[in-house]
C-alpha cells in the first residue's frame, strides 16, 4: 500500500510472464513497487490483466510469498535449510528414479512461469530422462 503523504510514481512498463507484451502501471514509492494497474490505453490488454499480470507484483513483494523452505514435522510445519532442502528432496527423486525409471515422475510447470522458467522446465525434463511433462496453462 502507498504510503500517505509520500509522492506516488506512476511507470508503465510490460509485463514480464509471457510473451504477449500487456502492459502494466506500476505505482512506485521511495523505489519500492507499491501497487499496480492494467493500462487502458494498451492496445493489447486494453485495461485489464490476466491472473497472472494481476499478480506479477506478488513475484517481488507479497507479505505471504514464502522465502525459505519450510518442512511438515509430526504436523507443524518448520523452517530448514536450504541445503537440507535440496538434499532431501533430490535424495527422494533419484531414489524413485532408481528404483521405478525416469518415466515415474511427471513434471507439471505453472502458469506463474514466464517463457525462460517453462524452457529451462522442459530441458531439465529432457535430462531427466523422460517426456512425461506439460503445462497448466496449455
């Protein structure tokens, strides 16, 4: 929220999720990404965002984006590292590729990626082993 008494800038700029070129009123404060608007006189978005544009601020800014991993222990959830993370996690992979081949995961992006994090989705994928993958938002 803009800070009262404070100068608001307004800056226009283009949304960064996909390839379609909307563009997005950002409302800065002191430097800070404060608040945003679709723009009307966007010939592409004509006023409005898609849920992904009405959220592209939450990427940088949201009071409930997680920052660190967190694990479920005996039913609360608790803060580790992100080398216990990483570890557990690419452990209990490779165990089930292991034991049941690369086709025994299927890889599911997010309509929250932009086109790079999708690409860089589908290679990781290839190395896997597999072409067990697709998109939310095909």
């Amino acid at each position: 929220m803009p800070k009262p008494g404070k100068p608001v800038e307004i800056k226009k700029n283009i949304c960064t999720h996909c390839s379609v070129g909307c563009t997005v009123t950002a409302e800065v404060q002191e430097g800070v990404w404060v608040g945003q608007e679709p723009s009307w006189d966007s010939p592409i978005n004509r006023g409005t965002h898609c849920a992904k544009g009405a959220s592209v601020r939450e990427l940088v800014k949201g009071e409930r984006r997680l920052k660190y991993p967190m694990k479920l222990v005996n039913g609360k959830w608790q803060r580790i590292s992100w080398d216990q993370a990483m570890t557990e996690v690419s452990n209990k992979l490779l165990d089930i590729r292991n034991k049941s081949g690369p086709d025994a995961v299927y890889w599911v992006g997010s309509s929250k990626h932009n086109n790079e994090q999708a690409y860089l989705l589908r290679k990781f994928v290839s190395f896997w082993g597999t072409n067990n993958c697709d998109h939310q938002a095909r």
